[in-house]
C-alpha cells in the first residue's frame, strides 16, 4: 500500500535488477519484482475488501471467507512488503555501505517524512485512525539501524519480536491509566493536530510499531534471500505454510482446550449483531484494536488468539505465513508462466502505484455523499467491484504512459535530496 518503491518499472517492459547483472544464469530473474508488485496489488484489494465490502451475514459464506481473509492480513502482507521494499533501497542482496548506504538512509528518512506527513493529513479527516501511512512513517525509521543485517539476522529478530511484543504491549498498556495518555497526548503536537500520535504509533493504534515492525522485518529478512533460487524457494515453500498452520491451529486448539474460545466470544457484544462488523461506530472495534484494546476487554485471553489485528503471538505468526505463500506462490507462478504474467499486466500496474491508489480509494470513501468513513454506510460487493476495477483500469491506462504513478513520482522526485548527502 505505501510501499511506494514497488520495483520501479512498468510490468510490459520490465529492466534487469542490479543483482541480476551479475546472475544471468538465474531463470527471470526480475519476476521476483513482479511478484511483489501483484502480491502487492492483491494487498490493495484485500484493503478495499475490508474498506468497502459486503457486512457479514448470519449464515456466512464465501463473501463472509474473503472479508475475514483480508480484514488484518491485507494490512499485513502490506507491512512485510514494506520491509521487503526497503531493501530494494538499501542494497538487495548485499547492503549498500559508504556514500551509497548513507544516501539509501537518507532515501529512507525522506519517505518516512512524507509519509508522516500524508499519513496525518488523512487522519484529520473523517476516516481517523484507520490509516496506515503514518505509521509506516515509524516503521522506516525504526528499521534504519536494521538495513546491513543479513536474512538469517533479521529472521531471528522477527521471530524473537512476534513472541516478545505481543505480551510487551499487554503488560504496557494494561499500565497505561487515561491521565497518562490524556498527558503524553497533550504534549505530543502530532496527536493535538491529528488526534493519532506518537502514543498511537508506537503502542495503542491500529497497526501499533511495537508489533508490527514484526510484519516489516520478515519483509526485510525475505528481501535479502535470493528469492530466483530454488533453494531458497523450497525452504520458504515449507516455512510459509508451517507458519499458517502453527500460527491458527495451535490458537484455534488451545483456546478451546482452555475454555478461552467462549470467554472471548462473550467478551464481543459486536459478534451478536454482525451487521454491526461494518457499523462506522464499530468499525475500529471491529477490525482494528489491537490485544488490550476494546475487543478483548481487560483479560488476557486474546493473546492466545489469532483473529486479525489482535496483534497477538498466534496472529502475527499466521500473518506472517500467509504472506510468504503468498508472496512465494505469485513469484514462482509469474516465474514459470509467462502467459500469467501478461494476463495479470493491469493487476501488476495497480501494485506499482499502491501509494496513489490507497489514499485515491481513501478520498474517494470520503467523497461519497452522505456516507460515513472506514467503512461507509454504502459498503457492498458492487461498490466493492467498482473500486477493484476502477482502480485496475487506472492503473494500466497510467503505467502505459508514465513509470511510476502520480504520488510515487511526486515522492521519488522527492528522495533526490539524498544525492546531496556526502
């Protein structure tokens, strides 16, 4: 969504990465960048799904399937993007060290700038807190001191961050009292003017730092492997499904060996009505408070669970496993298909402007007359439908002219002030 360094090139007419200079052996070896840029696309439309879809109903079904596979892993095959865009930055294989490496930060700091900057402008709308941008803002620079560890480094990281932060931010926001945060946000000029601060960012928002730099490091960790290798690609082929398997089974059976399963359920009066999963007042309880936050109450129980943005354990790890299938699956596919690649050209353009396109779809939910924001009262599978092929059709008439999309060029256009650096 805010990756905004997708690969840098339109999908029909795809250039040689760096690396692949050197690796001409490697079969296609920019199909990995194209990979990024659709499994990025299906993020955009896994975010428009949770924005604009169809409310749950009481008998389910396939609709009621795909919201719950998007609410919260949209978001998070995002952020691991995110982590794995940084990277393409800062050196791919091998991490770019001297004048090239403090330029690659300066990159960096200049995107996390801006976006904190956009970020906070949306919050000040209608559509609050709900937002990411500014909170990528926080990841990039929390992922400055991070970008010359190798993959095996930062995979232990990650796994080290999905079992500590979770109970962390518990522990810490069980402490925090409302004085405490009525202070610290009176202080804090980012919460007083858009009403998402720092505290937010780091700990009590909707995508808090805290866990989530989990979701970024794994990008990161997944950006320095050699994703042409088939070494590679096999261990991930194990890994990503492990992952999933772990991350929902080990919650989904322990919560019912404990009795946890029916305390959580009782604990969520918006499960009674599921009309009211796309209530505007509901919305944020809903989908997006974190472990500690509204939707679990005061106990603890929800960090044994792995529903979307818990931010729990077992959510994380899920998370996590989704989007390496994910990202490994389009990769291999584009790889070993070429007539995939050329059907999926317009969905690819849409992942190369994902930063226009998120905050388009934002402004347009906003334009909407009479509607109320994240989600709007309109939400439906035909209002759905016209985002995904609006934005489609955006996307490939832009990319037939113009390398990058409008937003993305505005902000590499900006990121060369980091030539200066010396």
């Amino acid at each position: 969504m805010t990756e905004i360094e997708s690969a840098n090139k339109t999908p029909p007419r795809p250039l040689p990465s760096p690396e692949s200079a050197t690796a001409t052996e490697r079969p296609a070896p920019m199909a990995r960048l194209v990979g990024v840029d659709l499994a990025r696309a299906l993020a955009v439309f896994g975010m428009f799904t949770v924005h604009v879809g169809p409310a749950p109903t009481p008998g389910g079904g396939v609709g009621d399937w795909f919201l719950g596979l998007a609410s919260g892993r949209a978001s998070a095959l995002f952020a691991v993007l995110a982590g794995f865009s940084l990277m393409l930055i800062a050196g791919r294989l091998e991490p770019k060290t001297g004048l090239a490496g403090r330029q690659a930060r300066a990159r960096i700091v200049i995107r996390a700038v801006i976006l904190l900057v956009l970020g906070s402008a949306l919050a000040m709308t209608n559509f609050g807190g709900a937002g990411i941008l500014n909170f990528y803002a926080v990841y990039f620079l929390l992922a400055l001191p991070l970008l010359r560890l190798r993959a095996r480094t930062l995979a232990i990281i990650a796994v080290a961050l999905a079992v500590v932060t979770p109970q962390l931010a518990y522990v810490i926001r069980a402490l925090l009292t409302e004085s405490i945060v009525n202070t610290i946000d009176f202080w804090d000029p980012i919460a007083r003017l858009s009403g998402v601060g720092v505290l937010d960012l780091l700990l009590t928002g909707l995508y808090p730092a805290i866990t989530w730099m989990t979701f970024v490091v794994t990008g990161m960790a997944l950006g320095r492997l050699d994703l042409t290798s088939g070494a590679v690609r096999r261990r991930l082929a194990v890994v990503g499904p492990a992952l999933v398997a772990f991350g929902y089974g080990v919650s989904w059976l322990v919560l019912r060996l404990t009795g946890g399963a029916e305390k959580i359920m009782a604990g969520m009066p918006a499960l009674k009505d599921p009309g009211a999963l796309k209530d505007p007042g509901m919305a944020a309880g809903s989908f997006d408070t974190p472990v500690g936050g509204e939707l679990w109450g005061p106990d603890a129980w929800g960090l044994l669970a792995a529903e979307p943005h818990t931010g729990s354990t077992f959510d994380l790890i899920g998370s996590i496993g989704i989007a390496i299938t994910t990202l490994l699956c389009l990769t291999v596919a584009l790889d070993r298909l070429p007539w995939l690649r050329r059907l999926a050209t317009p969905v690819i353009a849409v992942g190369t402007m994902s930063l226009t396109l998120y905050v388009g779809h934002i402004l347009v939910i906003l334009a909407l007359p009479g509607e109320a924001a994240a989600p709007p009262q309109s939400a439906s599978a035909a209002l759905l439908l016209c985002f995904i092929l609006g934005a489609t059709l955006f996307a490939a008439i832009w990319s037939r002219f113009f390398r990058r999309g409008p937003l993305e060029y505005s902000l590499n256009s900006a990121t060369k002030l980091a030539n200066r650096v010396r």
